[in-house]
C-alpha cells in the first residue's frame, strides 16, 4: 500500500469527510466523523481535530488540508474570503496556517446579487480539483451549476471563477416539504410528477404563483397528494435552471458542467434536458479530493 | 337602532367574524368567534352556529348567509365552487342552502397555472361586495389584488370576474422566517430594509437565488439581523407585484385595485408605486360585508 503523504478534509456544517492521499493524490482511506461545525462549541475544533480525526488515521503527523465551514466563524478560524476572479493558483496563494502542518482553504467572494455579496465555502475546492483535472477546462468560458441546499451556479473564464450566485432551492424544498400547506411524509421519486413540475416551472419567474399550483392540482385537479414532494421538486428544480443563468449575464442555453451528489445532479440533469441544454456531470467528492490535494501541492508550491 | 335583517358571517379558516345587518345592509353589530373551520371537528359547524353564533346576536331566526371555508370538506359542507367567469349575478344563483334560512356563497374556481385549477373561497366574496358598491367598477378592465397567506390576482372584466391566480407570498414569508436560514424573531417594520427587499426583487424572477440575498447581505454585506424580516417582506411582495400579472395575460403595470387588511395593502402600495403602477386600495372587511349583503339579496330575487 502507497504511504500516505496527506490528511485531506472537507469539513462541512454537519459532517467532517476526510481521506489520507499518497504523493500522488490517490485515496488510502476515507472515513467519516459526526462533528460539522454545526455541532462544535468554540474553540473544540482543533482538539477534535488532534484527538479523533488524526488517530483514526494513525496519521498524527501527516500535513493536513481543510476546506468547508471549518474556514468560517462556527469552525476552527475565519480564513477571510478570496475575491472573484480567482484561479487555482490565486487560491492556492491563500491557504490559511491554523497550526504547523494544518492548512485551511479559504472560502470565495463574489460580487453578488443587489448589491450583497454572495460567498461560499467548500464548493470552491471541488470547482478547483475539477479544473485541475483537465487543462482543457481553463480554457474558454464554462457554467458551473453545484446542486444542494445552497445550489452555486458558477461562471468560469479561462480557468477562473469570475462570478457566481446562489439559489437556495433546496432549503426552499425543506422547509415547504415539512412546515407548508405543500407538507408531505411521502417520498419523492415519482418521476411523473417530477416531470410536470419541470413543466410548470415555466421560465421561473413568479415562483410563489407557480408554488400554489402544487396546491390546486392536488385540491382542484385531483392529483395524488403523495406525488406533491416529487413535483415540488421539479418545480424549485425546473425555475432554477430556467432563471439563474440569467443572473449570471447569461443567455440562459450555455451548456453546463453539473458538480455534485450523483443523485441530485440526476435530477438537474433531466431538468437540462428538458429544456435542451447541453450538459455533463462530475462526481462531487471526488472533485473535492482532487481540489484539497491539487491546492496543497500548488499551496506547497508557492 | 334599526332592526337586524341579516345574520352575515366571514367564516374562515382560524376566525368567524360575523355581523347582524339591517335591511339596508348597514352593519348593527359585529362579533368574532374562535372557531375558525380548522378547529372544528366533523360535523360541528352547525351545532356551533346554532349553539354559539346566533345567540351571541340573539339571532336565533334571522337569515343567514356565510361565506370563506365554511363551504370546504373542513367545513358544513362542500359548496362546489363556481367557475369563472362570473359576476354578481351568477353567484348569487349558487348560493346552497345548509339549512332552512342559512346559505353559503361557494368558492371560485379559474383555469389556472400548469392546467391545475385555481381555487378561492372568501376572497369572491370581497371582490363582489366591491363591484357592488359601484356600478362604474363593472364597466372595462380591472386587476384586483388580495394580499394574504395565498395572494389573490384577479382579472374583472365589465364586472366578471374571468381568472385569477394564486401567488404563496404570505406563506412563503412566514415558513422563511420561521424555519429557513432566514429566520428571525424581529419584527417587521423597518422601511430601509423593506425597500431594499423591493429593490433586490428585480423582475421577480429567480427567486430562490434573489431569496439568498437576505443571507448574503447579513453575512457578507453587514447588515443588521434584525432587518431580515422587513427585507424578505420587500423582496416577496416585490417579486409578487413584478411577476404576477404577467400570468394573467397583462403587460404589469395596469393600474392595480387592492383589497384586503389594511396594513399588509400599505406594503402593496409600497411596491406598487416603486413600480410606478397607480393603485387604490379597499378595505377587505367593509368589502366582504357589502358582498354577503349584495348576494343575499340578488340571491333572494333570483
């Protein structure tokens, strides 16, 4: 078995996913521990950081990387935002020292929507070790769409991020789904309905009217009431694709490159098709080992 | 005093207000009830109106019209709605007896959104007791607006109303700020921040990213917590003003007739006039008691 030459993890809001690389970036092993910054009081996660990550690995001397929450005020310290345009090398300039040996990636900036600026943490790492991967991809301008509670729609020109906003589709799906008039225990998964939700989403605009819909077919149209969480979802889905790119300067039919949980962007992926823009899907973890071990090396490096 | 006539009840989800009304339709008396339909077991309605409602007036024998969710599958029984378009005249020919000398007006039904019929029961009523109190209202092209947990827009032609649409804005606002990321125990109120919202809803498209702005501006952007509330207020009811009337057909910005809670139709005039849309505004209860009235009595004559 290669030795393991680093300690990478992306520490999120829940839940802390970590894996040991070779010199070469290849995964040794993968764990992972039940402590997000969610679940941290202050100033615990350095000691959790030493006395349970490192020890389940034997790797107590191992440098480490972090991404994610862990960066913000609830994890180990504030690594400040990085501004948009940023490249992989930009990053790389400020990975954040938080003890010997353990570096954290800085969350990214963006001129935002209305004047706010939008911010993320840990979706910059997977964007970087997908353009790592592939010198072709720093070329030219690509659309990133990263799906989840907070769905990131990136804009890319030359191999860096020069623009992104965020579409908080699926908090929005959470908290109808459990504390609306749209409240179901069923399932989602029902791919009819999906679709009809895709279809009522329109170009995404006048979301609350649409929302009622998922109401009236049930009480007006007689659709099942079990089928409500399925079209909820392509409804949120379908408006996001449909008006986000926009929000970007975007035309709104540029291909787009889907980062993430291969289920979530199977759903995005039918949305797309939908609508007929071209698109392709990337693992999202593996992105993520990719960008902590692409940023350590360049980080190392600089 | 003069003599009651009429018993006439708003009787609603979580209230019943009721009125005794002379001859003439002028209001005697007026009392609420908390026995809203939610809080009603099967079958109890018309215990409890006998039993709690008619003796409150000492109208035991009057005549009585009731109106709202009293005609659901929560209520006395099902009223079947009536389908647009209708004016005066038409509902007042579907007002269902219950019992000898007690009617409810049905709801409305209009094609709506993504083929799913839109519904209302209560709102019809308002927007009848309005066209009633001016013949000149039932003459041209008219939008109404009835703010609320599920806002109402509605297109009156020469006095038929011939569709509306159903926009989730009230409920949106409360589900966010109570259980999203968003939410807070402050107050509305802040003018600011309320015009800020109006200002970040653009178009009233992409709403789940426009949403992400009250995170943004309090995380990024250093504003205080504490006026999320009147922002997310601004930036719902802004992307409902901009976006709504597009789906009844219209351009956007014909001039608007609100009709509803005072207070909630001050933020509609709010966003209105940002929009440069001229707008009046009617006060929803004095409106619903005209059109218990006015069906009562064209009710009576058919």
């Amino acid at each position: 078995m290669a030795e393991a030459a680093l300690l990478a993890c992306d520490w999120g809001t829940t839940t802390l996913r970590a894996w040991t690389l070779d010199a070469d970036g290849g995964v040794i092993d993968h764990r992972e521990f039940d402590v997000g910054v969610s679940r941290l009081a202050p100033g615990e996660a350095a000691e959790r950081f030493r006395d349970t990550v490192r020890p389940a690995f034997g790797a107590e001397t191992l440098p480490a990387i972090l991404c994610g929450m862990i960066g913000s005020n609830l994890g180990w310290t504030v690594a400040p935002y990085a501004d948009c345009p940023a490249g992989l090398d930009d990053l790389a300039r400020c990975l954040m020292a938080v003890e010997p040996g353990v570096r954290i990636i800085p969350g990214m900036r963006s001129v935002g929507l209305a004047g706010a600026p939008d911010v993320m943490r840990g979706e910059e790492t997977q964007l970087m070790g997908w353009l790592a991967a592939d010198p072709a991809r720093r070329r030219g301008r690509r659309v990133i769409c990263h799906p989840g509670t907070h769905a990131k729609w990136m804009l890319l020109e030359n191999g860096r991020l020069v623009r992104f906003v965020t579409a908080m589709t699926g908090e929005l799906f959470a908290v109808l789904g459990r504390h609306s008039v749209l409240k179901s225990d069923a399932p989602a998964g029902d791919e009819a309905a999906f679709a009809e939700g895709l279809a009522a989403a329109g170009d995404g605009d006048a979301l609350a009217a649409r929302l009622f819909t998922a109401r009236s077919r049930v009480v007006g149209g007689r659709k099942p009431a079990e089928s409500t969480p399925s079209y909820l979802s392509g409804l949120l889905i379908g408006a996001e694709v449909a008006a986000t790119p926009r929000l970007l300067g975007l035309v709104g039919d540029e291909p787009v490159t889907l980062l993430g949980d291969a289920a979530l962007c199977a759903l995005y992926e039918t949305a797309l098709t939908r609508r007929g823009i071209p698109h392709e899907t990337f693992d999202g973890e593996a992105a993520a080992v990719a960008g902590l071990y692409a940023l350590h090396q360049l980080g190392r490096a600089s």
